[in-house]
C-alpha cells in the first residue's frame, strides 16, 4: 500500500508541476501578444487560490485523527516537502533575500540559525514527539509532567508564539495580493485571507499537508526560474550559485565608486541636516511638538484666510492631522526618523559593504570597534534564538507527528533540509545579483526615465519603496532610493528587465509561501483551542464531530484577528518572525528537551522555566522595541544589554528558563515514577 500510495502521489504532482509550468508559457506567451499585466495577475492570483481551494475540498473531513494529525500516514518525502512549505514562510521567501540585500553577510545568521534549528529538531525533538503520539506540544508536556496546568500554560504559549508569525504572514499576504491585483493593501489582506481558509478551514492537517506539497512546488520554481535568468543574463551561466563570486567581486568596486561619487555625498549632506533637525526636536520634545502643531493649524488657517484652492486646504489638513498626538508618539516618530537618517548620512545609505563581515570596522577608531563588536554580538545572538526558536515551534514540531513511525519522522526532517537548502543555496546569489541591477542600473538613471513599478509601489506605501530627487539635479542616487527589504524579492523580475509574467510568478510564489506557513500556523491556534483547552481541559465528553466543528470556528476568528493586526503593518515581515522565534525558543525549547533527556525535571521545574523564559522575553522584547516602547508610554532610549536588538531577546529567555527549570526541579520533589518510566520507554530503542 506505500508503495502504490507513492506511486499515485508522484504521478498527482509530477502532472501538477508540469501544469504549472505550462500555465507561466502560456502566460507568457500572452503577454507578448498584449495580454494586460493586470490580467496575469489575476490569472496567477485565481488560479492557485483555486487549486489550493480543490484540495481542501476533496480533503474535507471531520475525522479528528485526520483533522490533526493527517491520520499519521505521510510519506517521508511529502512530510518533508510539506514542512519545508511550511518552514519557508513569507519571511525566508520574501524577506531571506532582501535582509541579505541590506546586510550582506551578517543576513547569513538567517541561514544558519534555520538550518542548525532543523538539525536540533531531528536530534532532539522530532523522534521523540512521534514516538509519544497525539495531537499536540501541550499534550507531551502534560503527559511528561502530569500536569493539566503544564497542558493550559503550552497551549497559551503555543497560541502567544503562532499569532505573532501568523500576523507576519498575513502581511505578507496582503503585500503579494496588491502587487497581484493592484488592490489597496488593506484590501489585499483580506483577500488573501479567502486564499489561508479555504486551505485549512475544511480538512485541517489532511488538507494542509497536500496543499502544502503543491504550494511548495510553486515556490520553489518561482524562486529558482528568475534566479537562473537573471544570472544567465549578467553571467552567461546559468547555476547562480556558483558564480555570484565574479558579481560580488564588481560590486565592490561599485561600491567604492558609489561612496566617493559627488552626487551621492551632496543627499549625505542633506541627510546630515535632517538627522540634525530630529536630534534637535528630541531634546525638547514636547516643545516641538506644540510648535510644529502650532505651525500646522497656522498653515491651515492662512490657506482658509487667503482662499486657497479646497485641495491645498485639504492637504494640509491631512498633513496637521498625521502629527503625532502625544509626546510619547512623536518621540518614537523621532527617534525612527533620526535613526532613518543617521542611516542614510553614511556611505551607501548605510548598506554595509557587500565583501565586509560586519558594520565598523575591528582596527578602527573606538566607536567603529564597538560597532564591529555589537554587530559580531548581534550575528551570534540571532543565530542561537533563531536555532532554538526552530525547535520550538508548536506548528512545525506538530508536522512530524502526521508521519507513520519513529523512523520516518526522522527521514522526513532530513528531506525537510534537503528541500528547504535549494532556496537557502540561492538567497545569497540572489541578493548579490539585485544588488548589482539597483548599482547599476538603476542609481544613475534620470528620474523622467524610472520603471513605471517604482511610481507604482510608491503609491501602495511610500515607506516601501520611495525615490525624491533630494538634491535636484534630475538623477537618482543611491541616499534618495529607500528600497525596504521585504520587496527586494517582488519586484527582482521588473529590476532585472525579466517579462512581467515571472514577477507574476515570483509573487504567486510568495503567496504559496505565505499561505503554507499561514496554514500551519492557524491548526496549531485552532488546535491549542479546541483539543488544548476545550476538549481536555473543559470538556473531556465532547463528540469528535464537535471537536473538529469548533475547530474550524477558532480557526476563522484567529484568522480574522490576524488579519486585523496584519492590516496595521506593525513592522516588517523578518522582525516580527525573529521575535516569534525567540518566544517559542525561550518557553518551550528547555522543557521539552530536559522533557525527553533529564528525568530529574518534575513538573514545577518545567512550569518555572517555561513561565520564567516567557517573561523574560517578553519583558525583553517590551522594553527594547520602539513600537511596543511608545505604545506603552515609556521614555527616553532603549536600555539593551550588551547592544543586543531586542528581536533576539531569547538569548537571555533561553538560559533563564533553562535555569529556572533545573534549579526548581532540583529544589522540589523528585516526579514520580510514571514520569521518569515515561522518559525511560521515549528513549528506549524499541517502539512503544
């Protein structure tokens, strides 16, 4: 039965990619005889949305076995093609390249910590949770330690960490449908939306394993297919990732020319005055800000007075009424707009050359060697929480307990590596490859001549992609092109001057990225919910058919309050993942390895350490960021330890719970029999 069921499974998606790919010619063919962009858009958008919808129609079930855990009989090779789906969210898909575009070889942390977080997985986590069984990460906690308290408190981590990937996610969504569409962005979210339900909303995991398999093959040819052109056309070769050296190698010396070009030190030297200005506002702020409120209803008033056109009244109203409200707000306005532009001021609008490690410089003067040094701190500190983050995501370690043995949740992680490195193989390339068509190509150009995809993203969100002749001289420089990270990826077909049907195709790419993550991520919510805390821990006597029922009714009210956050563009998509990571890395990494590996832990010890390395982060994570820092009022700069960016808050949640566990553990009853006769038959060779 394996055999043939592989059989049939090759046969579905060999056809599957191959129509795929016919649908791109087509398209591309259509394109050169007229076809409106809008229309490849849609064709792309509908389409893939559509045979995402079919699959979870025909996987439609109210099994809960099939509805949680895809009835345990996942082909290794499938599990591992569908966890690199759901690992390569809008975050590596979107975000990998353009955080390498923007800090060269620090971005590698990305690479690294992912990849050794797998490694942890299949030593450490993976096995075992298949060997246990079940649904959930909260239920092994409850079983280990016996404690239903265990169980609530990993299912309200589980929910805390999958809502705020979950959010990046639906932001991306919304980025990838409106460069789809041309819909507003809100709009676009929305829409997307539609795309993550029809998904996981009828077959749950059953559904979303197959989808992901297909959504997986789409990203990773929309991935490749523009890598290969575009070094096919700077390089004559065709396998980017083994000649990007020789682009690397002209890029540096572009971007000496760049640094030392008159043009580009004229927009440093207004940069320099802007950042001025903020510093000056930030020592008085609620000084400015009455001014600068006093200054705009003066303007208002006078335009009302003079009889000015309605439009230039109405402009600037809207601009009085975009002023920060509070002093609170403007100084975390400020404080951005004077790190924005202290970035600006330097060489290359503060892009660390491509070839050099890190920012500073190690033989430098003082300030260059601690910039060095907190950005070497920085590099490892990101590595580690993006590695034990890895390993403790409930959505990804639930993806290996949908596999038939023991054995074959460990083939599947090895698959999983397999499939995930053919795109972190080409990220670099990538970044290395657009970085050269923006030094090229596009800085230099006359603002009459830009690409019509730059007026166009700068009407969807001027804080994406804007381009203002600072000072005037009618040509782009790099210090007025602000070219955010997380469209890098979107908009590399149009920079290279591929055909609008692979930017098409880059995008569905994107969206299948998004919407497999978004997938997982939202059974593991509706999972937390209903199994979690409904059926365990308030209702044991409930009918598998209502199990599943309210299963999908959780799942559509977190994707709707996702999306609700999502429309706010909180941040960007690769900050707002990293601080998932380091939250799931901080509560559940300890407890589940001293769950599988000490059976001296006792279940206060895990309660400690997870509650102990929750607040840690979070406190961490609180007092650091900006945004989260003016929501809740608090003054003056951020307090960071060590220099250390507050995404990477689990180096100092990771070591605190895992210290709070063992000292509690140590300091309490030893647990009981069943529990240390638990850990002994998890480890045993023989399946229990």
């Amino acid at each position: 039965m394996p055999d043939s069921l592989n059989r049939r499974l090759h046969r579905r998606y060999a056809l599957f990619a191959l129509s795929f790919v016919a649908l791109v010619v087509m398209l591309g063919l259509a394109e050169q005889r007229g076809l409106p962009k809008a229309w490849i858009g849609y064709t792309f958008l509908g389409t893939t949305v559509l045979v995402y919808a079919v699959i979870g129609i025909l996987c439609r079930t109210t099994d809960p076995a099939e509805y949680f855990v895809a009835g345990r009989r996942v082909p290794a090779l499938y599990n591992g093609m569908a966890a690199g789906a759901d690992w390569m969210s809008a975050a590596t898909f979107i975000g990998l390249a353009g955080t390498l575009y923007a800090s060269g070889y620090a971005g590698l942390a990305y690479v690294l910590g992912w990849t050794g977080g797998f490694c942890l997985v299949a030593l450490c986590i993976a096995p075992y949770l298949r060997r246990f069984g079940q649904f959930t990460v909260a239920d092994f906690l409850a079983e280990r330690f016996e404690s239903r308290t265990l169980r609530l408190t990993g299912a309200c981590a589980a929910i805390l960490v999958s809502f705020v990937y979950l959010v990046a996610q639906i932001y991306g969504v919304g980025l990838i449908t409106t460069r789809l569409t041309g819909l507003g962005f809100e709009v676009g979210v929305f829409v997307g939306l539609g795309g993550v339900l029809v998904c996981s909303f009828l077959g749950g995991m059953r559904a979303v394993t197959w989808t992901q398999v297909a959504q997986y093959l789409i990203m990773i040819l929309a991935y490749l297919v523009p890598v290969i052109w575009l070094s096919v056309k700077q390089t004559g070769w065709p396998l980017p990732q083994l000649v990007y050296g020789q682009q690397l190698h002209q890029l540096a010396q572009r971007e000496q020319q760049l640094i030392h070009d008159p043009g580009e030190l004229q927009v440093r030297a207004i940069h320099e005055q802007r950042a001025a200005a903020a510093a000056a506002r930030l020592a008085d702020v609620p000084q400015a800000l009455a001014d600068e409120q006093a200054r705009a209803a003066a303007s208002v008033t006078a335009l009302k007075q003079a009889n000015a056109p309605l439009a230039q009244i109405q402009a600037a109203e809207k601009q009085r009424a975009a002023l920060p409200r509070t002093p609170a707000e403007a100084e975390e306005r400020w404080r951005r707009e004077l790190a924005s532009e202290t970035q600006l001021a330097q060489p290359l609008s503060g892009l660390v050359p491509h070839t050099q490690p890190f920012a500073g410089n190690p033989d430098g003067a003082p300030a260059e060697r601690e910039q060095a040094s907190t950005a070497q701190r920085n590099f490892i500190a990101l590595v580690l929480c993006l590695m034990v983050g890895t390993a403790g995501l409930p959505h990804l370690l639930t993806r290996y307990y949908t596999t038939s043995s023991v054995a074959t949740a460990r083939e599947s992680v090895a698959w999983s590596l397999v499939f995930i490195c053919l795109l972190y193989l080409t990220a670099p390339a990538l970044a290395v490859m657009v970085k050269t068509e923006v030094f090229n190509d596009l800085v230099g150009s006359s603002f009459e001549q830009l690409p019509a995809w730059i007026r166009q993203w700068q009407r969807v969100d001027p804080t994406l992609l804007s381009a203002v002749d600072l000072n005037g001289d009618g040509r782009l420089q790099l210090g007025e092109l602000r070219l955010h990270p997380d469209l890098v990826m979107l908009v590399m077909p149009e920079l290279g001057g591929l055909p609008y049907v692979i930017s098409g195709m880059v995008a569905a790419g994107g969206l299948a990225a998004a919407l497999s993550t978004a997938d997982g991520l939202l059974l593991a919510i509706s999972s937390a919910l209903s199994h979690d805390l409904y059926y365990k821990a308030i209702n044991p006597e409930a009918s598998r058919t209502r199990r599943v029922t309210l299963s999908k009714a959780l799942l559509l009210a977190a994707a709707l309050a996702a999306a609700a956050v999502a429309s706010s563009r909180p941040a960007d998509i690769l900050a707002v993942v990293t601080a998932a990571f380091s939250i799931a890395g901080s509560t559940f990494f300890p407890a589940l390895v001293a769950g599988v590996f000490w059976r001296r832990a006792n279940r206060a010890g895990a309660l400690a350490g997870m509650l102990t390395g929750l607040g840690v982060c979070l406190a961490y994570l609180v007092v650091n960021h900006p945004g989260l820092r003016a929501l809740i009022g608090l003054p003056g700069p951020a307090p960071l330890i060590w220099g250390i960016q507050p995404a990477s808050a689990g180096l100092f949640g990771v070591p605190a719970g895992a210290l709070a566990l063992a000292v509690v553990s140590l300091l309490t009853a030893a647990p009981s029999q069943r529990q240390r006769d638990f850990v002994d038959v998890l480890r045993s060779p023989a399946k229990p």
